[in-house]
C-alpha cells in the first residue's frame, strides 16, 4: 500500500506544485487547488488512525508522504496539518477540515492556562507559528497554572497575529494572547508525545522534510551539471565540479539515513501514540536526524549553488525553492547547534562505555 | 617554494587622514539614519549615498586631479574603501565605476571618454556595469559571442550580456565584445567598449533573484554603435586589458568584509561574557580577518607600486570569501535565532535576525561572483607552477 | 535522483546471539589485560589475540562449516566486526583475510585453495597481505607490472609490490599480477593469485613508517612460481574479482570506527557536564556517526544478498573516513592536552594524550588506505552519472 | 644585513641539517655539529643586545631565522635558547654557552620560589619542557611567595627529569622540582615580556616555525605532484589535486600573513624589551598568529598527506619531519583553541563597535 500512496502523492504533486503555484505562494497566495487535492487524497489525516475517521497509515509511511512534498517543494502546511491533526484525534477531540498547525515552536516561548468557568483563559507571545494565520486551526501547548500541559484547539481567524514569513517565503507568524477564552471542550490534557512542547515532533517532521529538499537540490544539481558547457565541456567532466557533487550525495546519503533511524524508531514506537518513556527513548534518533539533516542542508545547499552559478540565483530557475526551504527548515524546531547540544549532554552524562549500547543496536 | 608577494605594506600619512575623513562621512550618514547597516552592505544600490560619498571626496580618489580625482595612493582608497565596508555603507551605485571602470578608463580609454565620464564618476554620479557574461559563456570569457562589426568611425555591437548587475539603473557598462578571431589561445579578438545605457540600441530585460529583488539583468545589443573613442585600449587586446586588471577587482576588501556588520550584531548579541563555543568561534573567526585585511593592503600597495599580482589577488579572493561564507554559518550556531525576512521590527534581536536573513541569502554569491571559486584556484594553481 | 540503497537491515537473531559472543570475549581479553584500548585500534597486529579470537569463532564466520566457517550472515559477520572495532581490538593479524582474502577465495579459488587454506583462516592462525599497489602503480591499479608468465603447471611471477601491510608476518598475499595485454578499456589482462609467502622466490623489504613502526613492506618476486591452483578465477579476470568484491573492503564499520577508542576516552575525558562547546561538538561527531552505522549496516544487508553496491560502499567509505579524520581533530580542541608519544603513565589524561597521539598520526592515512578519498569521489561521481 | 644573516642561515642548515642528522635526532642524538655551526654563526644570542656581547639583529629579523631553522627542520632549540638568552641577557644575567631552553610553558603548570639564606628555593612539577634534559640551561619562571614573578636559569643537569618526547619526537621533558635551592644571582625579577610567563613568548615563537614547516610540507607536495604519474599523467594535472594545493596555499599566505603581522608588531614594540603596556597589547597579535598559524598546520598537513599518498608515511620521504613537526607545534604554547578563546574574550568584552580599531589599523 505504501507505494501506492507515494506514487499518488507523487502525481498530485506534480499536477498542481506548478511554477505558478509556487511564484504565488511567495507572494502569500494559498493554492487553494492544491490543497483541496491533499485533503481529497486523505494525506492530511494520515497519523489519524481509520477508526477515528483518518487514513491510518504507518507512521513511517506518512513520514514519506512529508518527504514527497518537501521534494515537491509544496507550499503548504502538510506535515503540521497531519500531526495537529494526529495528536488532536489522539486527545479524542474531533478533527475539524482544512488545515492545521501549532505552537509554540522554541523552547523561549510558553502558553499558559488558567481555569475560568467554562473553560481556559490563554496567554503568551509566541513567535514563528509555522503558516500562523494561513492555517485554519491552531494546536496550541500550553502548561496549566497548576502545572499540567494540554493542548488547545483554536480557529486561527480568532486570533491577534503579527505576519512574519522564513527564508523561504513561507508564513512563520507571531501569536499575541492576551487572555484569550477559550471554551472547556477545546482544550485537552497533552498526549506523551507532545507533553513538554512540540519541539522533538517539530525536529522530527523537518528532518524529513529537509530529506527530501536535499534529494531535489541535487537533482537540480546533476541536472545542470550535465547540461551546462563551459570552456567547451559539460560541467559534469571537471573533477572539481564531479567531487563537489560527490561529497554533496554522501551528506545527503547520510541525512537520509539519519532521517531514516528516526522514521524508524518513531514507527516502532507507535508514532504519536508512543508512551512517556518511549518518547523519553525516542530523544537521541530526532536529535540525530535533526542535527545530521540540518548541517547536510547547509553544506549541500552551498554546493549546489556553486554548481549552478549566477543562474541558481534568479527567481526564474526552480533551486532556490528548494534551497530557500533548507535554509529555513534546518533553524527551525532547534538548529543543529542546539540537538547536537542535547546529544552531547546526554553522551557525556552517560560517560564513554555506555555510548556504544546506543549506537550498536 | 617561490613565496606569494604578500609583504608588509605601512600607510602613508594622507591614508591615515582619508579614513579620518570617511569616518566623519560615515557618522554623518549614521546621525541623519540614511541606511540601516544591518540590511545593508555594499551591494546595497544607493545613488544618494554616492552621489554624497562623491561630494565628500571619497570615490575616483586615485584619479589625476585633472580629472576630478585627488591623486592619492591606492593604499588611501584601500582605507576608505575599507571604512565603507566595515560600516556597512550603501555603496554599490558607485562600486564597480570606483573599484574597476575609472582605472581602466584612465589607463586604456581615450582623451575625450577620460574628460567626459571620470570627473562624474568622482562626484558619485556616473554608475557602471560590468558586461561580461554571457548566456553561453559564464566563467569562460573565452567564449564571448557579441560581436561587435566596423563601421564609420566605431564598432556595431550585436549579441547579449547576462547577469549585469544594475543595468537598468547605471549609466554606462564596460562590455567585452569580440572584434576578430580568437586564434590559437582561445585569447585573441576579444575588445573592451564603453556602453552608454542612454543611448539606442541597446534594451535591459530584468532578471529577479531569488530574495525577489531586481538586481541582475540581461542586456542586449542591436547594432549599438560604439564610437572609436568609447573604445578601451587597441582593437583585440581586451582579453589582456581584462586579466591584468582582475587584481583591481579581486583583492580588496570587498571579498572579506561583505557581511562584516553581522560579526559585530554577532559579537553585541553574545555579550561581553560568550561561553566557551561562542568566544572561540567569535575568536577564530577574527584570527582568519586580520590576516585578511594585512593581504589585502599588501596587494593594494603591489597595485600602487604599478604591479599585477594575479595570484595573490586570486588568493585574497579565495581565502577571503571562504572567511564571508562562515560567517553567517558561525552567527547561526551562536545565537539560537531564526533568520526571517524583514521583521521591521528593530531591537537587537530582530536586528541581528534581519542582518543574518540577508546574508544568508547573500553568501552563496561570495564565491561566485568577480570569478568563481575555482577560476581562483586554477589561477592559484597555476601559480604553484602546477598547471 | 536515483536514489542510493541504504534499506533499513533488521539483524537477524544469530546476529544478536553473534553480539553476545563477542562481548563475551573481549570482556575476558580486557580483564586479562591482553591489549590496551588506548593504544590500540584494528591496525594493531597481534596474532595471539587473533588465533584466541578465532578459536572464540570470530574469524571467517560467513564461511561454509566445511571449511572451518559457521555459515553465519555477513550482518552477523557485521556486528562481530563492529563490537572488536568498538572495543579497540588488534586486529590487524586477521583483518584481510577475514574481510576479504577468504570471500574470494571462497568464491574464485580452487578447491584445493579453499580446503588449505579456508579453515586455518577461520582459526585465527592464517594471516593475509594485500599485493596491488606497486611502485608506480598507487591508485591506478591498469598500471600493474608486475608479470606473471606461463610455466608448466603454473605461472612465474616477477616484480615487486609496495605498501603491503604486515608481509613479513603474514602467510600470504593475494596479489594482482599482469598476465596479458592490458586492451582498450586498460582493464584486460589482470590476474589475481595466491602468493605463499614462505615459498622461494619471494623477499620483502620493510619500510618504516613515520612513527618508527614497521609496517608496510616492498616485495619483490623473481620467478615465484603460482601453481594453477593458487590462480583465483580466471586468467585475466584480476579486474572484475577486484572491483566486483572492492564493496566488501570499502562499506564496513573499519572505515569509521579506527578511533573509535578514542571518542570514548574523549567523552570520559570532558566528564559528565561538558561545557556548550563540548556538547555540541560531542554531538554532533555522534549524529555523523549513528547514521553511517546504519548504512554499513545496510550495505552488509546487500552483501548478504549477493548484490555488488560499489556506490554505496565508496559512499561509506568516503563519508566514513571524513568522519574519523574529524575525531582527533575534535578531540584535540575539545580538551587542551598535547599529544604525547607513549607517555607510559596511566592515568586518565596520560590515556588520552597516549590515544590521541596515536591517532593523530594514523589519521591522515584513513583516506588513502583502500581506495583514496579522490577515486572515491571519482566512483560516487560515476554512480552519479557525472562521468 | 637581514639577507646576509638568512642566507649564511640557509647554507648552514643545508650543510649541516643532513637526512643522517634527522634521523639520529629521532633517536635522541643531540646533533653536535649543527649546535656548534649554530653557535658559531653567532644565531644563538640573535636577541642579545651588542652591548651585552650578543648579535643584536632586530627582533623581526631574528624571528626571520626561527623561520629558516623550522623550513630545514633542524633538530635544535634554536627559538628558545634566543628568547632564553634574550630574556636573561635583559634582566642583567651572563648568558652562558651551550642550548637554552624555558619553562613552564602552559597555565596549568607553575613554579614556586620562596626566599632562603643566600638565594631561593624553588618548587613545582612542569611538564613538556621543550628539550628539556638536553638543553644546557633552563630559565624558570616562578612567582615568589609575595607574588612577585621571577625568572631563575639553572643548569638542566641538577634538576630532575623524566624524558618525554612529543610527535615530532622533540624532547618534551617533565621536571619535578621539590626544594632545589638556587643562589641569589641565579635569580632575577622577570622582565615585562614574560611576567605573567612564557605562553605568549611560546605562541609567538611556536607561530613562526609553523609558517617554516608550512612552506617546507607544500614545497615537498608540490615536488611530488610534479614527479609523481598516476593514471598517465602527473599528479599536477589532476583539478582536485590542484585546488587542494591551491587550498592549502591560501592557509599558508593567511598563516605567513598572521605571523608576519605578530612578528612586525613585536619588533615594532622592541621584541623582548617591550614595557608592560606593550606587551599587554602584544596579546592580540600573538594570539592571531598562533590561532591562524595552528589553523593551517592541521589542514595544510592533511592536504599534503593526501597528496603525499603512502610514499608520505615512510620514514624514507622527508615529509614528515615537517608535518609531525606541525602537529606537534599546533597545540603547543596553547593551540588554537586557547587563543581563539583569548581572542573571542577580549572581542566580546569590548564590544561588536570597538574590533574595527583594532583590525584597520
């Protein structure tokens, strides 16, 4: 079934993640075809499990779906919409149409909640809610006054927003709440997965997204290496240009595998539905991938650009959307600065012995 | 080894007072807020800005006075042009005219271009574009194809030019244009014209870059007729023109500095106490400029003493822009802070965040522009007697 | 792009039951105190420890039972090879004849080959050398000169080798001879055969290397006579066997795992709070390492499947050798002690000066010694479809 | 003068530096004949005035030299016999014949002097004194028990060491001083060059043999790169072998850059004769020159390795007299790492405004 999926996936990015689309997208234009296609497709329930209505695929597979889009470069809210959606269902809250995202993204942000008749009472400043206001409903975290998380629901149009967009053109949109009321039945007790934030799910969705980035950047790459003459050869025939795009597949072939443990261990958890310790297990893969992935989206992103020259640069040729992408994505969720951070303390903590057991199996 | 010609090179006294007088242009500039030096650089396009840089004496400063110029060394507009640079100054209306056009001019162009485009060029007020590239021909100058056919007294130049930066907002570009065959060396047939942007036969298609922004363009040439003297040097020496005076265009501090104001966002962002990552890296990354500035000067008093020293400009580029390319990389891993794009707002964090979002879109260019990464390392291997 | 084949490799259970032999082991090697982690790494000969470690099974694992095997899968092989690089073992002994002499043995060789041979193998007592490079034959491996011609029941071999590890305690060599001419494709007339080294006609010449340690050896053959049954494959098949099997010498964890020993005395080193330039850098030494385990991995999952992934094993080996060259270099930041041949103290700073010492001088040949990092690339690149 | 003194330099070490002399240096035979050439040529007492019976050459000169003995790699403590005999010629002292050497050359380490009937008593453990057994003499820094720092030259041979050798196989050697009691004239207050030690003194030194032992490793890859065929055609002619000596060439020209600039500096404040406030501003140069110079040494290193192949590894290839020489000079008198960190301390505390001072002038 996965394959089919993909394929699927494949041909309805392809039909409608068309120049135009893209061009529009950065002048904040939603593409309203295309992503009426994805909800028809039932990509965006896909971590909403059959039983609650959703499509029920492997978590592993959905992973992929978000890889095919990222290759695709389609500028909508996908991955946040299928974990919003996911997690939300999760809670047993019933999961409304159109698309999802959620927040706060950094660990300097914070919601919290206070008990009012009725319901919550809100408040925070988040910043760079990934597609914010473009998004039909926002998954908020917050801590309650007497220390639990939950997670809240909130339509989007109800909210203050501030407009903000990434590198990459894609709304990353500042949430001001200043006790914002929100009635009881939209606001639930966190699942494990997303207990302390949305930071590790976040780090997880973005590694495999900048997986496949980095599979399309290169294409780009090889593409123009083969085509492009100067000095009277094909690109491809110098040695310099033939290691550059060497080394660029070995990071990527690493990013992916990276990518991969995470996907991997992430499934066999059970996804979004993985237990506290589970999650608490699940830390080093997703510091791995998003660490490994990030720091192959700057090198490669370097790379293909020199490959590319002055034409990678214009509005015109299709790299930069690809490229713009890494460059976002590979700060957002935590930087690589900031996993490989985690991975270290945690290394060290556990002294040199104990690192092989991690590594080994 | 036969060692590189980097050699210690003091500043005479007029230097030290051109940078007393760009600094107090600059504070000027500053106090009246006509640029943000967060979101600006030197290939931020500023006629304003020039146009007051001309008047305060700081463009066409090797020039004859005879021509508008103040006759100083090359070593003084290293200082101001450095200045500039540190202050993230909006320079590139004036860049390319300063750094390249006027000294070509002065040395290859006739008496009547001399007369006409220099003394503009000093007051800030004549731009210029470069016209080498072409669609077919990016880094292999060789393969130019405008032709450019005689006619009564001039040349008729058809073809195109890509990736001009400014061309639809300069007044002139210097075009390489072939005039003959390129012989045995791939070399030969080559000329250097002056272009008047004002005049007809010749049209500017934008070509927007990846931030959206107008920058680039193609140009292209329909029987544009160059006068006899808006020619440089003799017919077919364009090619010699062209690489004797890359060291002009290749070994100043524009190839280490162009993103010099996010280090010092960077350093005012970690504080006066970093940790220890944050002071060694802020540590390395001034240990491989300071080195970089001494090259530089050395080189800009090789060009003083009339030298053309290819290699080691090809060496202040390549060391030089591999040092700009780290340094966003270095700022993100310093300070967690996304980078986003025009956040408008304006406390040091959004300024830093804003500094950073440019260069990072900025950098990929250091390494391509002026001659690519490995054009540079061919003409350093070259000069290792390896090719 | 046509993607790279790194599937995900469940291990099977005679893997994990392989793990615990294994552990088993080398826990007993370290408690009898037999080598020294510290100093030691899988270029460290010691033939005691490789006959105990083939009398504990360790050797040949993959082998039919017939000739001294366990029939166990290359992951099974995977994980023995992963646990002895982890723990430091010294290796060296049984290293190539475990990786790859008794495989193509066991595939191209004679009968008689595999049953004299195979089993001592798999006892840890048969020791094997490489016979490729030759003096003017480095990477380039068409320009073998070494020439093999026709005798009565064999062939005489006459020539040298040079940077053949251990052949002066090793019991053989399989080495690459010219038997014809080499064609078009340079690649034709190549022959690989078993070289006994106690036999006549075969001298061998140390060479010291820098550290004073003698490793690498030149040999010279004069009429050394090659039975036909000690000819592996066919007369000019050398190229193919040697390509076709490069995958089992370049994809496994050796190539990324030579220091290993020494990440785990840097981590004791820097104790349980390492400051945030530790941390980070700590980490991500780890997030390059834990996806190139898996990638081994999954290359021995093709092996095991009879595929050939020439790519992915330069890929490995490429991406893996970058790896272990960054680990001193890390190491020797991280913590400011200096290298220190052989201090002979033994507390936990003098252990790591005495590892990194080590390493630092081991390092710069991860990415020459099979297969230099520039015809890797040149391989990625062909699987690429660059060239 | 400075040509005529680095010429006769040159020849000198061309004789007298042979492959033999290397060889048994290894091995820890004190090279006789180069010492006493050395000698005799006056280089030793470079940094000692005239008028105090030195040579006198101006301090950037004389770095000059240290330079040219590094190229060779000649097997003697040239550097620190100059700065010894310079330091203890300032404070008044009678240089004596023979090899010089000083100590202790990182933070860590400290000697103590405690004041006795007719001179002092000094104590303390130092490690990797450079040459330390086979030098002659070491002037020791030490800081009294009232805080004031002192250097005191004692000869090696009554002191109590234990042989150590750096990769380089340089006599790195540990002393442990428990009580040794010097007469009074043997001690002397420290001058302002060496107040708070020799780290500095070291970097600056260690800085300008890296800039030698840079220049000999590229002059040997690109011999070898001439010579050496491989695939039909010499090594030269490889793009990647080209652009990896063309990397490697540009951290050479940034490394002599950073060194010169120290040296100029230096020589520019009066060498070893510069006062308190000199000297404190000596830290930034020097640091820039060791950061820079200990940059380059790794990566110029591997890069002629990787040119080098196996032929670089034997004993019989002359390379790695230079290169171990590199990896062994990197992280003395502090490695990178430690200046970078001065660097970033000292920047940091001033201020992002205040660095363009000190970088344009």
């Amino acid at each position: 079934m996965s394959a089919i999926v993909l394929e699927q996936a494949d041909r309805l990015f392809h039909e409608h993640v068309t120049p135009a689309v893209q061009a529009d997208a950065d002048r904040s234009v939603w593409p309203t075809d295309l992503w009426r296609a994805v909800e028809e497709a039932g990509l965006t329930l896909a971590l909403v499990p059959e039983h609650a209505g959703g499509f029920g695929l492997p978590p592993d597979d959905a992973l992929r779906v978000i890889r095919r889009s990222a290759w695709a470069a389609a500028p909508i809210p996908l991955a946040e919409t299928m974990v919003a959606a996911g997690l939300w269902s999760l809670t047993g809250g019933d999961v409304p149409e159109g698309s999802l995202t959620l927040g706060p993204v950094n660990q300097a942000d914070a919601i919290t909640a206070e008990r009012r008749a009725g319901g919550w009472r809100l408040d925070g400043r988040v910043r760079r809610i990934p597609w914010g206001s473009a998004a039909g409903n926002v998954l908020l975290h917050a801590v309650s006054t007497d220390g639990e998380p939950l997670v809240a629901l909130v339509p989007s149009d109800t909210l203050d927003w501030a407009s903000r967009r990434n590198l990459a053109d894609e709304p990353r949109d500042r949430l001001s709440l200043s006790g914002l009321d929100v009635r009881w039945d939209a606001v639930h007790p966190a699942p494990a997965a997303c207990r302390d934030g949305f930071l590790p799910l976040g780090a997880l969705i973005r590694s495999q997204q900048m997986v496949g980035a980095l599979e399309r950047a290169l294409d780009h790459a090889l593409l123009h290496a083969g085509e492009r003459r100067q000095f009277g050869r094909s690109l491809s025939k110098f040695q310099a240009v033939q290691h550059m795009l060497a080394e660029a597949a070995g990071h990527f072939a690493a990013a992916t595998a990276a990518a991969d443990l995470a996907a991997a261990e992430w499934s066999a958890a059970g996804g979004l539905e993985a237990g506290a310790e589970a999650v608490a297990e699940l830390a080093f893969p997703i510091a791995v991938a998003k660490a490994r992935t990030g720091e192959a989206a700057g090198i490669v992103a370097a790379i293909v650009h020199q490959v590319h020259g002055a034409m990678g640069f214009t509005q015109e040729h299709p790299l930069h959307y690809s490229t713009r992408r890494l460059w976002s994505w590979r700060d957002e969720f935590g930087g690589e600065s900031h996993w490989q951070a985690e991975i270290g303390r945690l290394v060290c903590s556990r002294g040199g012995a104990a690192l092989w057991e991690r590594l080994a199996t | 080894m036969q060692g590189f010609r980097f050699n210690p090179t003091a500043l005479p006294p007029e230097a030290e007072a051109a940078r007393t007088r760009v600094r107090r242009f600059l504070a000027g500039e500053l106090e009246a807020g006509t640029y943000a030096p967060h979101r600006s650089s030197w290939t931020t396009f500023d006629a304003g800005f020039s146009r007051r840089a001309g008047a305060a004496g700081l463009i066409g400063m090797t020039l004859p006075t005879r021509y508008g110029g103040q006759e100083q060394s090359d070593l003084a507009r290293f200082v101001v042009t450095a200045e500039l640079l540190a202050a993230g100054a909006p320079c590139f209306a004036h860049w390319v005219a300063d750094r390249q056009s006027a000294p070509q001019i002065l040395r290859h162009g006739s008496e009547r271009a001399r007369r006409e485009i220099l003394p503009p060029i000093a007051r800030g007020e004549c731009f210029f574009g470069i016209g080498m590239s072409e669609p077919d021909a990016g880094s292999d100058l060789a393969a130019v194809r405008t032709r450019a056919v005689r006619t009564d007294g001039g040349w008729l130049v058809t073809g195109s030019k890509i990736w001009t930066s400014n061309a639809h907002r300069v007044h002139y570009l210097i075009a390489l244009v072939r005039t003959g065959d390129a012989g045995e060396n791939r070399h030969g047939g080559l000329t250097q014209v002056i272009v008047d942007l004002s005049k007809p036969g010749v049209t500017v298609r934008p070509i927007l870059n990846m931030a959206g922004h107008h920058e680039f363009n193609e140009v292209f040439f329909s029987d544009y007729l160059v006068p006899d003297d808006m020619v440089l040097g003799a017919e077919g020496q364009g090619w010699e023109i062209v690489t004797s005076e890359l060291a002009f265009e290749r070994s100043g501090p524009d190839r280490f500095l162009s993103d010099y104001p996010l280090l010092v966002e960077l350093i005012d962002r970690v504080g006066p106490t970093p940790d220890a990552r944050q002071a060694v890296e802020i540590g390395r990354l001034i240990a491989h400029l300071a080195p970089l500035m001494r090259m530089s000067r050395s080189v800009a008093g090789l060009l003083h003493q009339g030298q053309s020293p290819e290699v080691e400009a090809a060496l202040v580029k390549d060391v030089g822009t591999a040092f700009e390319r780290e340094v966003p990389e270095v700022a993100r891993r310093l300070v967690p802070v996304e980078a986003e794009m025009d956040s408008g707002d304006d406390d040091a964090a959004d300024r830093f965040a804003d500094a950073l979002a440019h260069t990072v879109l900025d950098a990929p260019a250091y390494t391509l522009r002026g001659g690519t990464r490995e054009v540079m390392r061919g003409v350093i291997a070259r000069g290792l007697g390896l090719r």
